[in-house]
C-alpha cells in the first residue's frame, strides 16, 4: 500500500491528474475513504491544465472541491450568460495570464509540446484585450465595452456600404464581430456562448488593429489622451508582434493546427530564441530578454509588459497538487 501512495504522490507532482484519477476510481485506497476527496482534487485540476475556462470553478461530479480552489479558478473563467456574475476573464485577463504561465511551465516539464503550443496560441489571440484593459477598465466585457467605442466617428462594427470607399483596416469578420460584440448582451445564453466560442477573439484582434495597425484612426482611438493612446499602441504593437512571431507559428505544425507533426522541445526553444530577439527590439520589449526562472524565459516579462502590470506564474495547479499528496499522505 506504501508502494502504491508513493506512484500516486509521484504523478500528482506530475500533475497526471487524469491518470491518477483513473487509478483512484479502479479502488486505489478506496477502504481508507481518500477516493473521493482526491478524485475531486483530479478533476478540478485536470480541468485546469486543459484550460476549459468555460467550466473553471464550477462543481465537479468526482466530488467537492476546497471552496478557495474554486475561487481561484472562477477568476479566469469565461462567464457562460450574458448577465453571469461574477465576470470573471471578462472583468480582467490578468488571472487567466498568470494561469497560462503556470500552465505553459507544467506543459514544458511535462514535455506536452502539442498542449503548451497550443496555450501559446491562446495566449497570443486575447493579448490584445489585456493589453486594452488599464484603457477600458475590463478585458473586453462584452456588457460595458460600447462606452468606449460607439458615438459619432467611431467605425467601430459599423458595417461598409456597397460602393463607399474602405476607410476601415478591420476584416470582414472582424467588422461582423466587432457590430456582434455591441448587441450580444442582450441575447439569451446560447448566442452569447456562441459569440465567446467564435468572435471574442476577432474582436480582439479587431482592437489591437485599431491601436497598433489603423492608417485612418477613428475615435476608438482619436478619442483618447496623446500620452494614454501613445502607450497603448505600443504595448498593442508588441501583442502583434507576439502573435504574429515564430513561437506562436508552432501551431501551424502541430495537431491542433493545420499539420500532423508536433514540435520538439528544441524547435519551441529555438523559435522562441527567435522570437524573443524581434520582441526585443521594441521599447517596451527590452525586459523579453532578461532570463528568469520561467521554461520560456522572458515570457513573464512579456505579458507583463503588455499588460502594464507585474505577472507572475500562478500557483494553482501547484497547490492542487499539493492538496493531494497531503490527502494522500
């Protein structure tokens, strides 16, 4: 039995919640009545790693989890009705930031480079609402966000009329989700699911255009203080050119991209050594090339960098395994 909590506590560190989770429900240490309070913890966590933000914090079937797991979890969640509180990843991205870093670290150490790419890109798509959200006051919620982007000259999902010149840089879905973004918090849960699911992230990159890309600004942005809007457009241009770096391009070479190959550890190293050199160039990029701690160094600095604000790595994932090995023990 000493053998057995042992592999138990070793993958909990592994953090192969799943697989721990699968050798609790087959009677591991049912008799001693730690099944359940550990299934729960595995399902919470597993959860968590996956990033399915559309459940985070919410109830598990395993079992109860601790009330304070689920707190932090709620943080980054992506509220699933239009009048959902509290908002969760809607009132700020910073959670949910500091969580991909920790779940980016554990994807690393875990050698899942299909998983950590695709948080990567993950990452990459919403950058631009955290770096928007000192401006707006939340990261994009749609329920608040026509304040500050409808009134007289503003473009903003304003749709072009056949025949008029384009006077507008954002994409024919990005314009569709940018008019969607203004309306859909008066439809009924299932359309704001399918809003969050298909268009949040193109309103995003709709407002990054608009800071870092637009050649005739309207007054989403014209609107703004010199200094505030000077700024924003920086931190904006270096989301940009995140996105659009060789880190993030992995994804086009693995499953949950367009091809069938999966990176090596070596080739993420390598392309975010090349991604960090072009990040570095930017002024507000500088910090990118500092080593730290993180498995992608610089990485910390970089969405700090865009967010105005100091990110860490969560400990989330880590105090879920914590959690564990102390029931287990």
């Amino acid at each position: 039995m000493e053998t057995a909590r042992e592999v138990l506590a070793a993958l909990a560190r592994r953090y192969a919640f799943g697989d721990l989770e699968a050798l609790m429900s087959q009677g591991t240490l049912a008799a001693d009545g730690r099944t359940a309070p550990v299934a729960a913890l595995c399902a919470f966590g597993q959860r968590v790693l996956d990033l399915d933000a559309e459940d985070f914090g919410m109830p598990e079937e395993a079992g109860e989890v601790p009330r304070d797991l689920l707190d932090r979890a709620r943080a980054s969640r992506m509220p699933q009705a239009p009048r959902e509180h509290p908002r969760g990843a809607l009132a700020s991205l910073r959670p949910a930031y500091s969580l991909l870093l920790e779940v980016i670290a554990i994807r690393w150490h875990r050698r899942d480079m299909a998983a950590l790419v695709a948080a990567v890109h993950i990452a990459g798509e919403y950058l631009p609402l955290l770096a928007w959200e000192p401006v707006l006051g939340h990261a994009g919620d749609p329920a608040l966000i026509g304040a500050a982007v409808r009134g007289e000259g503003s473009r903003f999902g304003v749709p072009v009329e056949p025949g008029s010149a384009r006077v507008c840089d954002h994409t024919r879905p990005e314009r569709s989700a940018c008019e969607r973004t203004l309306r859909v918090a008066k439809e009924p849960p299932s359309g704001w699911r399918a809003y969050l699911d298909r268009q949040h992230s193109q309103v995003a990159a709709a407002l990054g255009d608009c800071a870092a890309r637009c050649r005739t600004p309207c007054t989403v942005m014209t609107r703004l203080d010199d200094l505030v809007r000077a700024d924003l457009t920086d931190r904006c241009r270096l989301a940009a050119d995140f996105a659009d770096g060789a880190l993030v391009k992995l994804r086009h070479a693995a499953p949950v991209g367009h091809g069938f190959g999966v990176p090596s550890p070596e080739e993420v190293q390598a392309a975010w050594a090349r991604a960090r050199r072009s990040l570095a160039r930017h002024p507000l990029g500088e910090s990118v090339a500092d080593d730290d701690s993180h498995p992608l160094p610089g990485l910390p600095a970089l969405f700090s960098a865009v967010a105005a604000a100091d990110l860490r790595p969560d400990t989330l994932l880590h105090d879920v395994t914590e959690r564990i090995t102390s029931t287990l023990a």
